[in-house]
C-alpha cells in the first residue's frame, strides 16, 4: 500500500513544490518521472535478488531503504535533490512487490491462489487514497508531509517483518549464482531510452518523426534486441526468456500490458477529461477515481474468492468486456437525463468492476506456471502494467496538446480504446486455464 499511495500522491504537490522549492514546473513533473523510471528500472533486479538472495532480506532492505529515502525526500532543500531522491525511494519501492510475492507463494501452501489475489486487492486501496492524504497534507499542512508518512509505516513494517516473517531458507543463501550484470545493464539502459522516447514524445511540439524521440527509440530498440540475444545464448541468464516471451508466459504479459496498464492509463486521465470535456471542477473530476478504486477492491475481493470455480478465462472474458463497456461509455454523451458527472462516475465504476475481476485471473495466470521463479514473474507482470500505463498516459497526452478540442479528441480516444480491448479479447483464449490449487 505504500508503493501505491506514493505512486499516486505527490502528483497533488507539484503546485506546493514549485512555489516553496522555486522550481520549473517541468522539474517539478520529474518528481513522478523520476519514481516511475526508478521503479520500472529496478523491478526485474529485484525480483532476481529476491531468489538468490532471499525474499525476506531484500523486502527488509527494500522497506528500509523506501523509509530513509522518504524520510530525506521530506527534507529536501531543492528540487534537484529531491527528485534523485525519489528515484532511491522508487529502487527501494521496485523490491515489496517481487519479494512479497515470493513470500506468499512460499508460506501460503493450498491457499496462495487465494492469498496472492487477496493480497493483489491492496493496490488498488492505495492508489485511491494517495490523492485524498495528499490533498490533505498540502492543504493544512505541507507538501513535506507527504514524504513523511511512510517513515511510520516503514518502521512498523520493518518490526513487523522481523518478527512475523521467517528467516530465508538456508538453501536460498548458498544457491548464490554469479549474478549477470551484463544482463541487468542492457535491461536498464534498454527501458530507460524506451521511456525516454515515450516521456519525449508527451513534450510540446515533438512528433513521432522528430530526431529527439527517433534516437532514443533506436536505442531502445537496439538494446533490447541486444538483451533478448543476451539472454537466449546465456547460460545462466538474468531473466529466462521463456518468462517473457515463451509459451503461456508471452500472451500472459501481453494482457497484462493491455488490459492492466493500458486501462490504467485510461483510468489516470480520467479527471482531466472531466474537465475538458464537461467542465467539471478539480476536487469534482478527482473523486471520479474513488467509484472506480471502490469497485477494483470490491470485485478483486469476489474474484479471488471465486477463482477456483471460475478457472482464470472466465473472469478475464467478463472482465474485458465489462472494461470496454465503461470505456465506450466514457466517450459517449450521458444519456437518460443523468449528469455528467452521475455518468463519468458509472462508466468509471463499470472499469473499476472489469479491472477489479480480471486482477485476481492474470495475477495468477503467470505465477502457476513456474512458482519456483515467483518474485521475477511478480516483477516481470508490474513492468509489464508499468509500461502500459506510461506508454498510454504519453500517447494520450501528446495527441491532446495537439488537438484544438482536448475534451471531444479524449473521448474519441476512449472510444478507439474500447475497440481495441475487444479486438484483443481473443488472447484470452490462450491464457492457460486452471481451477483449484497449483
């Protein structure tokens, strides 16, 4: 829940961080950048260390380093330290999910198909109530604050994993391969320049032929090809390749970049639409969020409960259904009488619902087909969400600067958006099916 509050909260301070640290507001923005490329760059790292040093010892180190750097982020003097610090705070971010996952799957015997949807359900709690502790801290106390609540929340983590989380196997230390760190740069550098092309393509005035986003999309590509042969002619790879595009485990994180992060994406710019297209003030268009995060929890809830009658395909056909129906509804003028608002909030409940029942199926999905390697498959799924959601939130926003009607370009947006969840729909078919426990 930490991770998902801070991926969320500081976006209600750039207001207060420009005026009290005297910063560019585009340095400002680079205090949600830099945590995003923290986390995505640090996350399939993590998740190798977490196998062959041990979950227990990089979650504990994970959280310890998350509840210094905010503790120092809370400090900050300018804005340049404060954005190096966020990208600390995101590497120690990057290691709860990976680490946390492998701990479920190793004490929750029968019941981790469960435990792992249950604990999946959490996210989206955090995510919800970022905004509303942010805006609560800038308003009647400083933007410092929002840095400042995890330190309580780390230390109590902390404590608490010590003593409720039992040691690492002994077998997980001695199993101490020589770490491919070849690998891991070509991994970094490649995402780094794919995020850099994307981030680059949001800025005022740059095209998709411009040079600024062609070279970095050339080097991205470049190095990750370059990775992909690494890893295939490797002994002792980074990551297996047959987890990222193998047989079962390629369609998996396919789905999970589209019907995960790319409806996020959706989700992100919703308030934004809110007011462009219907004029809806700040605080009216932010609580849109609160029906779509109420619906994710609720029916992540009753997905992971049901999950062994269901198998994983239903959910995920349902769930995509009902996803594209909120988001063709989204891009439709409200009918029935209803305000727009009463209207965003409906459509905004129906994609909540469909996230909500697909969570549990395509958590799962990829984490039974090889529990031994948990913590790099957790890693491999949130990079995979990760890179939708930017890659969406990027695209969006650049076609929207240059459009002379934002509001009426938004929602022919969501309505091709829609069609493209239904055009993708049949990947699910070959999603592995499974009912019970694995």
């Amino acid at each position: 829940m930490m991770m998902a509050i801070d991926s969320t909260i500081v976006a209600t301070a750039l207001h207060s961080l420009k005026h009290d640290l005297d910063a560019p507001i585009n340095w400002a923005g680079w205090t949600i950048t830099a945590y995003s490329f923290g986390f995505l760059l640090m996350l399939p790292v993590t998740g190798k260390l977490s196998e062959q040093y041990g979950r227990r010892r990089v979650f504990l180190y994970s959280v310890t380093a998350f509840t210094i750097a905010s503790l120092l982020c809370g400090l900050a003097s300018n804005i340049y330290m404060l954005v190096a610090l966020r990208a600390v705070q995101a590497a120690g971010g990057a290691g709860f999910t990976p680490s946390a996952t492998g701990l479920v799957i190793d004490y929750f015997g029968k019941e981790r198909d469960r435990a792992v949807s249950l604990f999946g359900s959490i996210f989206p709690i955090g995510a919800m109530i970022g905004p509303i502790f942010g805006g609560l801290f800038v308003t009647y106390w400083s933007w410092r604050g929002i840095f400042f609540v995890n330190v309580p929340l780390g230390i109590a983590s902390v404590l608490l994993a010590r003593r409720f989380i039992p040691p690492d196997p002994p077998l997980v230390r001695k199993k101490r391969a020589k770490m491919d760190w070849s690998g891991m740069g070509l991994l970094a550098v490649g995402l780094f320049a794919a995020m850099l092309a994307v981030s680059n393509l949001g800025e005022p005035g740059v095209l998709p032929w411009s040079p600024s986003f062609l070279v970095y999309a050339a080097v991205a590509v470049v190095v990750l090809w370059l990775f992909l042969r690494h890893i295939r002619d490797r002994a002792a790879p980074f990551i297996k390749p047959e987890l990222i595009h193998g047989p079962n485990f390629g369609v998996v994180n396919v789905v999970n970049a589209v019907y995960g992060g790319v409806r996020s994406g959706m989700v992100a710019l919703l308030p934004l639409y809110a007011t462009n297209r219907y004029g809806i003030d700040a605080l009216g268009s932010g609580t849109l969020l609160i029906s779509q995060g109420a619906a994710t929890i609720l029916l992540s809830l009753v997905a992971a409960l049901a999950i062994r009658r269901t198998g994983y395909r239903m959910p995920l056909y349902l769930g995509g259904v009902v996803v594209a129906v909120g988001v063709a509804l989204l891009a439709a003028h409200p009918l029935g009488g209803l305000s727009a608002y009463a209207w965003l909030a409906g459509a905004a409940f129906l994609i909540g619902a469909g996230g909500g029942g697909l969570n549990p199926a395509t958590r799962n999905a990829g984490l039974q087909l090889a529990p031994q390697s948990s913590s790099t498959i957790a890693a491999i799924r949130t990079m995979s969400l990760q890179i939708g959601q930017i890659t969406t939130v990027s695209i969006i926003t650049a076609i929207l600067t240059r459009s002379a009607d934002p509001g009426d370009t938004q929602a022919l947006v969501y309505a091709i958006s829609a069609l493209v969840f239904v055009v993708t729909m049949p990947l699910v078919s070959r999603i592995p099916e499974h009912h019970g426990a694995w």
